[in-house]
C-alpha cells in the first residue's frame, strides 16, 4: 500500500465518522428545536458536538439549524459559534484573501 493509499483509506475513515456523529445528533437537533428548549448547556453541548461534524454538509446543516434556532435565545454565544466554525472549517477563504 503506498503512503498516498493509507492517507485516502485514513480520511474515508475520518469521513465515516462524521456522518455518523451527524446522525447521530440529527435527532437531539430535532427534539431541541420542536420541543422549544431552552437549556442553554444542552444546546452548547450539542453545538460543540456538531462543530467536530460540520465539515460535512450534513453536519453543517444540523449546526445551521441549531444555531438559527439558538440565536434568539442567545445571539452572543450563537455569533461565539459561527466563529467558531469559520476558525475550524471555513479559513480557506481568509487565506485566499490575503495571498
């Protein structure tokens, strides 16, 4: 198996387990949303989760949910999220911007 190979097998892998960290959030998400929640811990415990998962458009749409869903209950921490997510997931274009 070549180097390139054993990197290709690593990150299907890592892709795997993203999607089923995303299905498995998927119903708390749900049940937060349609139950009107308000347990801030709850909601940053599961944001936190789905940071890890958000680099997979599942992942990323149930942390969009979430996060609309939050911001009304807490729009600093919300805004604390998004950044949080661009930190980890969205910097291509920040480096982009300053080549």
């Amino acid at each position: 198996m070549s180097e390139f190979e054993g990197i290709r097998e690593l990150a299907a892998s890592l892709n795997a387990l993203h999607r089923q960290m995303a299905a498995a959030c998927a119903p708390s998400v749900e049940d937060i949303i349609r139950s009107r929640t308000r347990d801030q811990r709850q909601i940053e415990h599961l944001l936190d989760r789905l940071l890890d998962c958000a680099c997979i458009p599942e992942g990323l749409a149930l942390f969009r949910s979430l996060c609309r869903y939050y911001y009304y209950l807490n729009p600093a921490a919300t805004a604390d999220y998004i950044g949080a997510y661009r930190k980890m997931w969205d910097n291509d274009d920040t480096e982009e911007a300053n080549a």
